[in-house]
C-alpha cells in the first residue's frame, strides 16, 4: 500500500527486519531545496517502486548546509538493487552534481521514548 | 513514560513538532560496540531524562566504521541544553576520546513509506 506523504508514518524499533540507510548529503544552502527536490522526484519516481522498498525520510538542516535520507530497505540486496536499476541510476548524477553523498547501511542497535 | 527499550517505538512524520539530530561517528571498528554502550549509558543516565529529550535511537553500521544517534528533541533550545547540563557534558570527553561526532540538527521535509 502506498499512502501520500502527508499520512505517511515510519517507524524506528528493534525487532523490525530491515537495513536502515542513512544518506547524508553535503550541499550549498543555495541548492538545498533544489536537492531535496531531486530526491523527492527520485523517490517518487522510482526507488519507492523498487523491491524492497519500506521508507525514506528526506531531512533538511536547520542551517541549510545538509539533507538527510534516513531510508529502509528489507535486505542489502534490495538495496544494493538501486545500482543495477538503470531508471535508479539516472538519478545519480543529477544528484551528484549539486551535493555530496556518504550513504550508509545500519541496523538499529537500542531505542528510547520520553 | 519511559519504556523498555525492547518495546520502544520512534515515529518519523511531518506533523510531528520536534527537531531531529542526526550525529553522524566515525570510529574505529574495534571501538564500534564500545561506542554504542558508551551513548546507551550516556541517554540511559542522563540525555534521556532532560526536558524535552522525545527520542534517541542507536545504529551501527554494517561495516563497523560508524555509529549514528537519530534523536528527536522538543525544540532547538531543549537540545542545546545538554551542553548546559553538567552531567550530560561528563560523557562528552569520554566518546570524544574514541569517536569523531557530526551532529546536524534537521526537520523532516517529506516521508514515504511502502
């Protein structure tokens, strides 16, 4: 089910069977909502029909100068699909030429609520 | 409410009123876990109980080099109060010491889920 962004919720927990990745993008505070954009289009476009796709989460800093993708994916391979997905990858220089990427593969390792 | 960490649930939405920290630590592999216990400790003891903390969540990278806290505060002002507080600020050497932190404070500009 695909739901629109407004409604959409994810969720951070330990017991959930998935890679997280964490995407942090260096920009110019001038192009920041220009790359937010791009990954918005990215998203809707192509990677959140990708197999394995559960969530992304594009976050902009207060100070202009980063964008945050804090995405889900149910295995490293489904991951790792985006590079073999000729549509995906036609995103990436775009990308690539107005910011600096540090992409990531994590798992959850501990969780507090207030 | 504090829960147990086991049950503990981190919600990512655009409707939420909070500010998100992302701080980013590279480390060394063989300091991996130990960074982890080191920021488990610091949010259990003391970042966890100040006013307005909402959320801290630990990942590990996979190939061991990084550690990122996506931590969700009330405000601005209710973040910047760790480095008021003394307590909060008797951890910081001691990670300082085996990690080097990138923190970025963002707000969520857009969420998709599956």
């Amino acid at each position: 089910m695909s739901v629109i962004s407004s409604e959409s919720k994810t969720t951070i927990s330990l017991d959930a069977d998935l890679v997280t990745l964490v995407n942090v993008f260096k920009v110019k505070p001038e192009n920041q909502q220009q790359l937010v954009d791009m990954l918005v289009d990215a998203t809707e476009e192509t990677m959140g029909k990708l197999p394995g796709f559960i969530s992304a989460n594009i976050h902009k800093s207060l100070d202009g100068e980063w964008v945050t993708n804090y995405a889900q994916w149910k295995s490293v391979e489904d991951f790792r699909g985006i590079f073999q997905n000729p549509e995906a990858r036609e995103h990436m220089p775009k990308i690539g030429a107005i910011a600096e990427s540090s992409p990531v593969l994590y798992e959850v390792c501990y969780t507090k609520n207030a």
